[in-house]
C-alpha cells in the first residue's frame, strides 16, 4: 500500500485553503427562495471553480445555482471501476454572523485558555469545551470571537480540494475516477434540491461534513421546518384599551406551548426535538422560526402534528386565523437506503483505520446533504471534517483533524478499484 506522506508543504496547502475560504462572506438565508438563497455564496462558488480549473481537474462546470462538479481522472487500465464521490457544502449557517471572518491560528496549544478577542475578553477555555483537551499540542484554527468560523462545512472543502490536488500531483496512486461536488444552502436545509445525481455521475458518494476525528454516520435526523405567523392589532397604546391584540406577546406565549423539555439542549442520542431558532415580532405581526427532529419516523410525524395541533389550539384561545403554520419537510433519515450496501460504511472504516482513525460510528443528530442524496439514488453516508461547536464563535478546527480527512479521502479512493 503506498504511504501518503503528508509533510509541511502540504500542511500549509491545506491551511491556507481552508482560511482563505474561511475569510469569504457565505451565509445563506432561510428567507430567499432563490438557489443560492444569497448572492454572496456566489462569491466562494466561482472562487472554488477558478481553483478547480486552476489545479488541472477534468471536466469542472457550475450551473446557474452554484452546484460545482469536478473531477480526478482514473489512472486505472481497466473501465470497469465505480466512480465513488466527495461532496462538501460553502454556504454557511445563519445562526451567526459568517461576515468578516478573521481566523486564528494557534500552533501547539498548550491546553489552556484562549484569549481570541483582548478588546471584548472573549474566551475560548476547556473549563467550558473540554473537547480541547484533546487537541494540546496540536494547530488550532478559531475565530476571534465575533464570528463564527465556517469549518461546517469549509473545513470539508478544503480537504477535498486538497485530496483531489494530491491524488494529481502522485500519480502512483492508483485509483478510479473521483467525483468532486460543492453545494450552495445546506445549512437552510436545501443543499441536494437541485443536485445533479445524473451529472455527478458517482455510484455512491461521501459527504465529509461530520466533527471530531472518526465520526462515520449513516443514519440521522428525519427534520422539518416550521413556520408560525401570529396576527396582531395595533393600536396607540393610549387608546388601546380592549382593541389592542399584541402579536409580541403572544408570541411569547405560544413559544410556551411546545414541551419544555424536548428542545437541543435537553435531549441527546437519538432524542427529538423541537428548536426555536428565530423570532421576529412587534405588536402588529410575529414569525417564529422552528426546526423539527427526530430519528424515528412516526415520532418525527407525531411531532409535526403537534405543532398543527398547537396552532389549533392557540387559534381556539384567541380567535380564528389569529395564527398559521407552515411545515416544509427538509430531509428524511438515510439509514434504510444502506440495506445491502454496507460495503460502502466498510470502506471508508477501512480507509480510517489506515489512516490511524478509529472510526466512531454514529447517528447524527442532524443532517447533511448526504441524507437527501441518499433517496435521489446516490447513498451518501457522512465523514468528519474536523469542525467543533459549529455555528457559533467558539467553532474551531484541528489543522492535524483535517489532514487525516485528506488521508481518509485519499484511502478511500485508492480502495475503490473494482465494483463490490
């Protein structure tokens, strides 16, 4: 088996890749109907594509809503091999700021806390993550603490981006044809909607989109969106005397509606919930902004009418009409599109295990584009990409996390020669 020997040029590759994309403005928004639902996205989309094109990857094309396919050539002699592929998303996750992104990096982290902002005293500390304590003394990429840092999924950009040029720069690797994918708006739940399996061409595919080092997840949430609309009335508060209807309140009140504990942080495992993401309210009009989960499907089905049941409700309380809902389904749980082809879970834990990666094979409790793809008719399971505490300011990576993911990547394509 050839040795991928991964030194400090290559290091530094991956690096700077991943703070470059890091630094580009990529937010998408929940509230566009356009794909991608911003205009910005377009941004690390044609940056990606003119580096595509730039390292020598065979076929590179984007579409008129920022889906980007590329492709390593198989250096195989026969043709009768399984194109296998890698896909990643840009975009990244409303929940927090992703514009102006400075990151820093931390060489041999010592175990302690980390001032990423002396201007506002922000902290990164294992007192409160002890995940760090895992990392002393490796290469630590964070935020300064006014963004969050964009590992989920960029991280798993870089990486493939980084694979795909090695893999062309070692031509004594032998390997298949390798597909590349990027997606727009995965973090608003429509990454796959309109991907082109068909193009892409791959007989099953990989998302790297996971965190810590050996995540390997075939099974996740079934997940929703809701919206809820409450109608006000607004009055001049001096005349409001049995005429005003303040939308805020209420608001406030049926938030108080949904169980208290089946939200994010009082469930675990394969626990569901309901999580309240967003709310926009004055006294005329209010918006609530859910996210459903669940694993088990007629748990995920109970949950949805639920949430129907509630608005019922509330409209018998306060009037007709005096509040909506709207409920889009977002992705469903992949496991059962795996039945008869768990060769593909055995190889990536294979192309871990040579990569001195224990794989931790997992359910997660959310969803990746892979989870969509998966009934489109490429199985798609989930790898790490390294990110920790995603979507938020203490959202960092280990540079050594997301070498061994190019490993990974590497490795898998090296074992995919013939078809199982």
């Amino acid at each position: 088996m050839t040795t991928i020997e991964f030194n400090l040029e290559w290091k530094l590759k991956l690096q700077n890749r991943f703070i470059n994309y890091a630094k580009i403005y990529s937010t998408s928004d929940p509230e566009s109907e356009t794909t991608p639902s911003t205009e910005r996205q377009w941004d690390i989309a044609n940056y990606i594509y003119e580096e595509l094109k730039a390292l020598g990857l065979s076929d590179v094309s984007i579409d008129e809503h920022g889906y980007i396919y590329a492709y390593v050539p198989s250096n195989l002699d026969q043709d009768n091999e399984p194109v296998v592929g890698f896909i990643a998303h840009y975009d990244t996750s409303p929940d927090f700021s992703g514009e102006n992104v400075k990151p820093i990096i931390w060489d041999d982290y010592d175990g302690g806390d980390l001032l990423l902002n002396k201007e506002t005293g922000f902290t990164l500390s294992p007192s409160k993550f002890e995940s760090l304590k895992q990392y002393v003394g490796k290469t630590l990429i964070t935020t300064d603490g006014t963004t969050l840092l964009g590992a989920d999924d960029k991280a798993g950009v870089a990486e493939i981006v980084t694979a795909a040029e090695y893999l062309l720069a070692h031509p004594e690797i032998k390997h298949g044809r390798i597909a590349i994918g990027f997606t727009p708006d995965e973090e608003i739940g429509r990454g796959a909607h309109k991907f082109d399996v068909e193009k892409f061409g791959a007989e099953w595919a990989y998302t790297m989109d996971g965190s810590e080092a050996g995540e390997l997840e075939y099974e996740n949430f079934n997940a929703a969106g809701a919206v809820v609309k409450i109608h006000g009335l607004s009055v001049h508060p001096g005349y409001a005397y049995g005429k005003m209807v303040n939308a805020a309140l209420l608001a406030a009140e049926f938030a108080k509606m949904l169980p208290e504990n089946e939200t994010p942080s009082t469930t675990k495992g394969f626990e569901g919930f309901f999580h309240l993401t967003d709310i926009n309210a004055d006294v005329s009009e209010a918006k609530l902004q859910y996210i459903i989960r669940d694993h088990d499907e007629e748990k995920f089905e109970a949950r949805k009418k639920l949430m129907t049941d509630k608005v019922a409700e509330f409209n018998a309380q306060h009037g007709e009409n005096t509040a909506e809902v709207e409920i889009k389904e977002q992705y469903r749980n992949m496991k059962q599109q795996f039945e008869g082809k768990m060769h593909i879970i055995d190889i990536a834990a294979q192309a871990m295990r040579d990569a001195n990666v224990e794989p931790k094979i997992k359910a997660i409790r959310g969803g990746t584009d892979g989870a969509q793809l998966s009934y489109m008719g490429l199985p798609c399971p989930n790898i790490f990409a390294g990110g920790m505490n995603f979507h938020g300011p203490y959202e960092y990576v280990a540079l050594e996390t997301m070498e061994k993911a190019v490993k990974v990547i590497v490795n898998i394509a090296k074992a995919v020669k013939t078809k199982p």
